[in-house]
C-alpha cells in the first residue's frame, strides 16, 4: 500500500514521493441518515448534506507540507510537473519537519541606480512588437491565462469548503516524522502516519479530547520505529490532527466506523493487526476487535475510558476548563487553548510534578487547536456524547488478548478505574500500574514499552507452542 491521489483511494504524502498503489474499491450502501447530525452515514464514509459537485484536486507533498494541483477531469490528461511545495524548515527543538511559509517583502525593494529610463505615457517598448512567447502567445495574454486558472483553482476550493475539505490538512507539521497519508471517506478525507515493513502490523490509536492529535503517541511511535521491519501506522481520528474536521455529530459510531473503515480497506492486516490505544482511542478500538476480530489481534489500552462510575468522567476535566454553557466553548476556545492554559491543565490533570509539562506536548496542542474546525467536536466530547455507553461491557466481551496500562496518581489520570477489577479477573487481560499520571507511555515510556514488547513475545510464543 503507497497511497494513490483519486476519488477512493489513499491520498499518499510520502517524502519527496508522489507514490500510486492499492485503491480502495468504492462501497455501494444504502445510506442511513443521522438524527439532528447534518449528515449522511454509509458504509463507504461520511456524506455531508448537499452543495454542487467539486471536482477532485490532485495533490502532490511530502512530510512538509501539501501542494494543491489544478483540478483533473475524469479524461486522460497530459503529464504535467508538479508545482514544488516550500523548502522544508526544522524546528528548533524537535526532528518535526515543518512547513515553510511564504512572506512577503514589508516594503518596496531600494532602487539600485541602474532602472532603464522611464517611457513617455502610452509609448510602448522597443521590443514589444515582435516579443512572443511558446506557440505565439504575447506574455499579456499568458498572464491574462494565468490569473483565470488562478481564480478557478480558488473557485473550485471554496466551493469545496461546504462540504468538507477536498484537500487534506496542511497547518500542522508532521508530529511522527513518518509518511502522511490521507484517505477519502466520503464527503471528508481522515489522515493516518504510515512506515510499511514486514510482519504484523502496529496501529497506534490517540485519545480525544480538546486538543488531540497523534502527537499524543510520539513517545511510542519513536519507540517502535526502531524496529526496521515492523509495519507501523497511527491513524488520526476525523476531527482532529491532519483528519478534516466537519461540522457534524461525533459520536462513538462514527469514528468506530472510521477505525473499522482504514483497518479493513487501507492496512489489511493479516492475521489482525496489533492496536494500541489511549484513552477513548482504546476504547473504540476495544468496539471494533469485538466485532471485527479478524481486523485486530490484541490490544494495548493505555488510561481506556470508560472503566470509572460515570461513563463520561473522561470530559470533566477539560469540562472544568473550557466551561460548559452551550456556544460559550467555542467563543472561549482559542483564549483557552493558549500555551499558557494548555500547561496549566496538563500540570494539574495528566502529568505528575516530578515529571513536569513536556514543551513539546503543549506546543503542538497550540498548533492543533488553531487548524481550522478544530472546536467542532467540542460540545460533544464535553456532553459526553463521544463515550460509549457499555465500555468495561465491550472490554468484558473481548476474546483478544488484552493489556491494560493506567497510571496510579489518582489527581493527575482522568478515570477512577473503579471497575476495572471487573476486567482483571478474565483470564485473556493483563494490568499494569504505574506511579504516573493519565500518560504513562510519556512518563515511563521505556518500561511501557518493554511491557508493551514482553505482551507481544508472549503471543508470539504462544502462537509458536500451538503449531
């Protein structure tokens, strides 16, 4: 699987590639619309309420940024170059590979002495005459052409705003330093960091919550990438990250839908794949393996939600930050989603003080909270209406080897994981605890990591004794 650029398949961002693969067969399904949400659901993705058809964009990047091309008609078209996308720049305290961006000068460039004489008004240059570009075409005219596909490249992406974007996300920078793909679903397009190998797959899963992202899994995601020859993916959920965020109702279904949607078109796992995932990412992911076993062989929960008394208590925190007045989150987000803010809820709510507040943790949150869209899963992540019901029911339920990793400083985790004895006792679920807050692959990252790996050895010898 490398990704390729048309309606139904993978748009794939490598670095410095522009790469065609496996595409993913269009899903015939009779839709069934979504009470109150503004859209439609199928099988094959999200289909947002109505506008007039956009054409497709054919896109070309690589890890640093994305490059929109002019639209494709469904017609064989001449090969073209692609437009180059801005010198790549690093930052100063991270290997992230962030977009350059364009500036403009501030002021009129000095005159250097040397300008040709002005012409008199109306008399045209000497040359003017007989100055011809390729096939005839005067440079006016060219420009003239120029400026109209300019505006109806412009057109076209306005038009295509109603609907979700028909180009992926290009604000943030690339937080796993892997090849960034994006798949359309639907009206939308959800963007997931791949490193393809061989033998099983590894799916890392984020969290939700106000600013998430797969950031959240970069301890992790640097961990495992060690390993050369092991696939590894981590999708970003639709709503956040690169994903395009819509304006619809997030609710569990959809986004388990999504899960199921890239586990069974895009990654293909055979024999299942092996899935970490934190917080509600685990959660979800919990849902999926219940009903898809084929798609996922064992899980890894990091902090699952869904184990304390309430099934939202996950919300409560960022709850307590954000207010919860219907329209007041969205008027207080971007005051609320400040450096400064973000610090002060990550030092009381999911780091310890001896560990302290990862710069890089809160710069990115910042980047993420100012894509645009990025409030639109607010209400329903602090209504609650983003957790599942029945959650310790669908781990009970699971078949697949679980491991259950949750930090034990009770005022810094976002779960009392009051019921999580419930869990322990099945003969398939390991727990582990550990003295950190609600991110102990931050924290800890290297003991989770080799528990994380001792977990896997353990299947593999087990799978060994019984052929």
């Amino acid at each position: 699987m490398d990704g390729r650029a048309e309606d139904g398949e993978t748009r794939g961002l490598g670095a410095g590639e522009q790469g065609r693969g496996e595409g993913i067969p269009p899903v015939a399904a009779d839709p069934v619309s979504d009470a109150g949400a503004g859209l439609t659901r199928a099988e094959g993705g999200l289909v947002l309420p109505d506008v007039p058809a956009v054409p497709d964009v054919v896109v070309t990047a690589d890890v640093a940024g994305v490059v929109p091309v002019a639209p494709m008609s469904d017609a064989a078209a001449p090969s073209a170059a692609p437009v180059s996308a801005p010198p790549a720049t690093r930052a100063p305290d991270a290997d992230l590979t962030v977009p350059a961006v364009w500036e403009e000068p501030d002021a009129p460039l000095a005159r250097t002495g040397r300008e040709k004489p002005a012409r008199a008004a109306g008399e045209k240059p000497a040359e003017a005459e007989g100055r011809k570009g390729l096939f005839g075409v005067t440079p006016g005219r060219a420009a003239a052409g120029l400026t109209a596909a300019a505006a109806a490249a412009y057109a076209v992406y306005l038009l295509g705003a109603g609907r979700g974007r028909r180009r992926p996300v290009t604000e943030l920078a690339n937080a796993l330093g892997m090849r960034l793909d994006y798949v359309p679903w639907g009206d939308v397009h959800y963007a997931f960091y791949a490193r393809e190998g061989h033998g099983r797959s590894l799916v890392l899963l984020h969290s939700i919550n106000a600013v998430a992202s797969a950031h959240e899994m970069r301890p992790l995601a640097r961990a495992f990438l060690r390993d050369r020859d092991r696939p590894v993916y981590a999708l970003e959920w639709l709503g956040f990250g690169h994903s395009d965020r819509p304006e619809i109702e997030y609710t569990p279904d959809v986004l388990e839908d999504q899960l199921e949607h890239w586990l069974e078109r895009i990654i293909r796992p055979a024999g299942g794949a092996d899935v970490i995932g934190l917080s509600l990412g685990a959660t979800y992911a919990a849902e999926v393996a219940r009903r898809r076993p084929d798609l996922v062989r064992s899980l890894v929960a990091l902090e699952p939600a869904g184990l304390g008394d309430e099934p939202a208590e996950i919300g409560r925190g960022w709850a307590r930050l954000l207010f919860t007045l219907p329209g007041v989150q969205r008027a207080f987000y971007e005051r609320l989603t400040t450096p400064e803010a973000l610090s002060r809820f990550a030092r009381q709510h999911l780091f310890t003080p001896e560990f302290g507040v990862p710069d890089e943790y809160v710069n990115f949150a910042v980047e993420t909270a100012r894509v645009e869209g990025a409030a639109h899963p607010l209400d329903d992540f602090l209504s609650g209406r983003m957790a599942p019901d029945e959650a310790l029911e669908t781990f009970r339920r699971l078949r697949q080897p679980l491991l259950v990793i949750h930090g034990s400083v009770e005022n810094r985790r976002m779960e009392s994981y009051t019921r999580l004895p419930e869990l322990d006792e099945r003969p398939n679920v390991s727990v582990v605890s550990l003295p950190t807050g609600s991110m102990p692959h931050w924290e800890h990252a290297r003991e989770v990591v080799q528990r994380i790996r001792d977990f896997y050895d353990s299947l593999d010898g087990q799978r060994r004794a019984a052929e």
